[in-house]
C-alpha cells in the first residue's frame, strides 16, 4: 500500500517493507529535465524511484529509459519514467527485485 507521506507534495507515495519499514520504492510527478539530462522539457512526467545492487548501477544506467535517481541516494537507487520506454514487465522486475533487496 502506498504510505502518501508528504503533505505539500500529495502526487508523491513510498512503498515500503511490512516487515522492517524500508522503502522499496518512492512514485511522483516531477519535472522531466529534473530527471532526463537531456530533456528540456518542464512538463511533470510520472517517475517511480527503485532501489538496486549498487553493483549493477553503471549496467542498469546504461540501459534507456533508466536514470540516476530523483532525489534519492544515487548509488543504489535509479529512477523510471513511466512513458513506455521500459516495458511494463521490466518494471515490474525492477520494483520485485528492489522489495526482494531489503
């Protein structure tokens, strides 16, 4: 279940463990050039954060559609634009394996 934690911000919710609390991952709307270097636009685009095997991050941001993490510790975590670069099954993966890192 989504925890909407911020009252200033309502378009942002964590995900965390029932057991332990951790986040898993964190959903919001933000600027896209906040997120995409190379993106001009100031349009909010739907951003869903996930941890990762600090190992795998150089691989995992080499990949389209995957970014240094929004506002989030950028050596285990990566953000995701919900805008079908990334297939809906690959994201899936990507949030079962940040829940299963905890």
């Amino acid at each position: 279940m989504p925890e909407f934690l911020w009252p200033n911000i309502p378009s942002y919710a964590a995900f965390r463990r029932k057991q332990g609390g951790k986040w898993f991952a964190v959903i919001g709307s933000v600027p896209r050039r906040k997120v995409d270097p190379i993106s001009l636009s100031s349009q909010d685009v739907e951003v869903i954060n996930v941890k990762v095997d600090k190992d795998q991050i150089n691989s995992l941001l080499a990949r389209e559609g995957i970014y240094p993490a929004f506002h989030m510790n950028k050596k285990c975590w990566v953000s995701i634009i919900f805008d079908e670069t990334l297939t809906d099954t690959d994201i899936r993966r990507m949030v079962d394996e940040s829940y299963e890192s905890l």
